[in-house]
C-alpha cells in the first residue's frame, strides 16, 4: 500500500497526498508548515497546517520521518473529527491547480 499524507478540513475538503508526489515541505513561520506536491496532468497542489508555536522543525521532522518509516495513509489533521498528529492544531487550506 502506498504511502501518504491525509488531510480533512472538511466534509468536502480533504485530500490524500501519495508521498511519492511530495516535492518539498516548508515551514512559512513558527506556527504554518507547507506541503507541496505534484499533482497529476503536471499539476502542482499545496496544503498548509497550523502547528503549535515553536514546534515547526519538530512537525517537518515527525512528516519526513513518517514518510520515511510508514506505509498506508497517515493522517496529518482532521478537522472534522478533531484527530492531528502532535503539536499539529488545524489544516490551514488545500490548493490544487490543474
């Protein structure tokens, strides 16, 4: 089974992001980690979670050793049923461009 990042912001917002499309993950500050990714048809996407303040490297390292270490979905934030990986509190948005 492949594996991946999942996020749910919503009932009709959320997105399974295969770890083998993940380009680059970026902290924008102390408290907002990015998460680029190729998408299909040469598309690009991006997904932003908010962390605890001070916890950015701790989160990038916990995604990369997750990736590095897992097979199957993880699941990164759920906004819907309130289940985040440690010292992560929200998924920030999703963006997908064609």
């Amino acid at each position: 089974m492949k594996n991946g990042l999942v996020l749910i912001n919503s009932a009709t917002s959320m997105i399974f992001i295969p770890g083998d499309k993940i380009r680059f993950i970026h902290p924008e500050s102390a408290t907002d980690i990015a998460i680029y990714y190729e998408g299909d048809q040469f598309g690009e996407g991006s997904a932003n979670i908010t962390v605890n303040t001070g916890y950015a490297d701790e989160v990038l390292k916990e995604l990369a050793r997750v990736l590095a270490d897992t097979t199957g979905p993880f699941i990164v934030a759920d906004d819907v049923n309130s289940i985040y990986m440690p010292n992560v509190t929200a998924v920030a948005g999703v963006t997908i461009s064609a």
